[in-house]
C-alpha cells in the first residue's frame, strides 16, 4: 500500500500532467482531474469533486492576468452570466450531496463526451436572432484589439445565453469542473460573441462559477487537504508551464489527443458507473 | 472621445484586479505547501484511505473553526486554510468590481454585482 508520500507524490504528477494538457488543448484540465481520482487513485467522488474545484479556481484565477492584458475580455458580460453561473453551481452543489456516486459517475461520462465531440467539431445554432436592446441598455456591446484597430461587436439572445449559462453553472457545481466548453458555447455560438472575447471571458468566470460551489463541499467535508494540496499545486505547476509553452506546440493535433484521453476516461466512468464499482 | 478615454481606465482597473488575484494565487499556494510540508513531515509513512466517504472532521466545515485550527500550526489545518484563501480569491474580485462599478455610478451593475456576491457569500457563510 502507498503511504501519504507517495500518494502525493503521484497525484501531483497526475495532476500535473492534467494542468497541462487542459492549458495546452485549452479545454482546462479540470475534467480529467475527477476520473483521475476516482479511477486511477480509487478517492471517492465526493473527494474527488471536492480536490477538483480547488484545481479549477487556483488555474483560472493564475492565468486570469494574462488574458485581461490582451484586453479580450468583457467584465460587464462576465458579472451579468455570473447570476446565472452561481444560482446553477450553488444548485449542482446541493443536488451533488443527494446523488449516489453511480449517477454523478454516468452524468460525468456524458457531459465529457459532449466535450470530446465539441474539441472536434463545431457545433450549429441557429443564425436568425435579433440585435438584443436589453444588451444595449446593459452596455454589453464593445470591442477588443486587432492589428487594423478597435474591433467592435455586439451581443445577441441575451436569454438563451443566460439560460445555457445556469446550466453550465449546474454541471460545474454537480461534477467540480469548470464548465469552459459549455460557457463558450453560449457565448461564442449562442450570444454570438467573437471567440476570443468569449475564451477570455470565460476564463474570468470559471473561478467565481467555481467559488460559488467549493463554498458548499467545505461545509459537506468534501474538500480534504491531503488530496487537495497535491491536486492544486500540480494543476497550477502545469498550467503555468503549460501557458509559458503554449505557442510551441500544434495546437490542433493536442486538441485531437485531448479529446481522445477525455472519450476513453468517458466510457470508463460511464461503464464504473453502470456497473457501481465507484460505490 | 470620452467614451474611449472611459474604456481604457475600465482595462487599467481590470489589470490591477487581476495582478491582485495572481499574487493571491502565489500567497495561497505558499501557505498550502507549507501546511503540505508540515502534514509530510509528520504524517508522511502512514496510510490514506479514500476509498468510502467519511466527510471531513467538523473543525474543517466552517470558515471559523478552520482559522482557530491554524492557531494550533497543524499542517492540515494551515492546508485548509490555504484552500479557504484560494477560495475568497474570485470573492475578492467580485468585491472589487462592486467598487469600480461604483466608482464610475453604473448602478446597473453595482446591483448585479452585489446579487453575484450575496449567492458566492451564502454559499461559503451561510449555511450551518
């Protein structure tokens, strides 16, 4: 059997691992932590969600100065999708202490696999909405940086934004992710935000989604500190590295290995969770 | 002319806010790996055991009992402590955005602010 040393010895190599190729890929390294722990270390998943929240607020909050420098980011648009984020993370978070590990495992293994498709290919929405006068008033309209000058943008279906919004917030919450996948989805697709604003936006949002659920597994005693230090500090340590590297490598061929580590884990969560061998 | 002489300073106090949530990256990371030294230190040849859920002790559930446990210099207790630092960071920003909202009179946004930070403090104060 290990003992603490070289169970936290491990785990931060794994999660480090994860740190990385979540900051390179960009699809954060928050859904591999939880089928780390749980697969790979056998932590429950009350555990697991717990160690993974602390990774995702630590990642997203370290990398948040570099995107806001590139001036992609819109705070107005952030804190107003907020509302929605942390009404659905607080939600997910209470739903999360009544389900058995089972479910969460089988519900984890879908919204994963979602993920790996989305990696791949771009998703349709449909292209007919009107220009958003609840936008305007909210001043969300603005522009970002580009070599031939300020850019301008505006924001479309407010609404089906902000509903795709509490429903990221809710998986968030549920299954300790970041949900950065389905928030640039309702950004970019939905509320047809230029991708760059959405990425950047929806890195500032991650934490405070995060935040709002970690809250409620501290009071469960979901958050250990054992497995926790090692997952946060080996996430930050990759996604540090990860960020410094970033433009070295091929982007698109990490995304196309990402997404095929995310559907393996996927069917292996699905099938432990089928079979109830995660409890 | 004023609309972008406004916008810019809305970036300069984003990058301020920003660097703050960086630096207390660094600082919590500092204080979980000192606590992750001491717990080592002490309990690094005995066994975990994570397999069943068993929820942690009540002196790491609550805000206030995980700062009187630092008082005793246990290494879980300073981890914990590090994780709640960690936590507050997004609170913190949240925070300072209500300020700069305020500061330029978007009361719009001042309200939305503040419903973000009264469901992120329920979820870490509120509940018993």
């Amino acid at each position: 059997m290990l003992d603490y040393f070289g169970f936290t010895l491990l785990l931060f190599a794994g999660a480090l691992a994860a740190g990385l190729l979540g900051a390179l890929s960009g699809l954060g390294g928050g859904v591999v932590i939880v089928p780390l722990l749980t697969l790979v270390f056998h932590v429950d998943i009350h555990y697991a969600i717990g160690a993974s929240l602390i990774a995702v607020i630590a990642t997203s909050s370290g990398a948040a100065s570099a995107f806001v420098k590139e001036g992609y980011s819109n705070i107005r648009i952030a804190m107003f999708l907020e509302m929605a984020t942390t009404i659905g993370a607080i939600a997910g978070a209470f739903v999360a202490v009544y389900m058995s590990p089972s479910t969460i495992a089988i519900i984890f293994g879908c919204v994963l696999v979602y993920s790996a498709i989305t990696a791949r290919s771009e998703p349709k929405f449909p292209d007919n909405f009107k220009k958003s006068l609840f936008a305007e008033r909210l001043k969300m309209n603005s522009h970002y940086p580009s070599i031939s000058g300020p850019q301008s943008y505006s924001v479309y279906n407010i609404f089906g934004g902000f509903s795709l919004m509490t429903v990221a917030g809710m998986l968030s919450g549920l299954l300790g992710i970041g949900s950065g996948v389905i928030k640039v989805v309702a950004m970019d697709k939905v509320m047809k935000i230029p991708f760059k604003v959405s990425t950047a936006t929806s890195n500032f949002m991650i934490g405070v989604t995060a935040a709002a659920s970690a809250g409620i597994y501290l009071h469960r005693g979901y958050i250990d500190p054992a497995i926790s230090m090692s997952v946060m500090l080996g996430a930050l340590a990759g996604a540090v590295i990860g960020a410094r590297y970033m433009v070295r490598f091929r982007v698109k061929m990490l995304r196309n290995i990402f997404s095929i580590i995310i559907f393996v884990l996927a069917i292996e969560m699905i099938y432990n969770g089928i079979t109830h061998k995660l409890g | 002319m004023s609309e972008e002489k406004h916008k810019f300073g809305d970036t300069d106090m984003e990058l301020f806010i920003s660097r703050l949530l960086r630096y207390g990256v660094i600082i919590a990371s500092a204080i979980v790996l000192t606590g992750c030294i001491i717990f080592l230190a002490r309990h690094g040849t005995s066994q975990p055991d994570y397999g069943k859920f068993v929820g942690e002790p009540s002196e790491f559930r609550s805000v206030v009992d995980i700062i009187s446990s630092v008082m005793k210099m246990s290494g879980k207790g300073l981890i914990e402590f590090g994780l709640l630092v960690l936590i507050a960071i997004p609170i913190l920003r949240v925070v300072l955005s209500v300020i700069s909202f305020a500061v330029e009179k978007d009361r719009n946004y001042v309200i939305i602010t503040l419903i973000v930070l009264a469901l992120l403090l329920y979820s870490l104060l509120g509940q018993q």
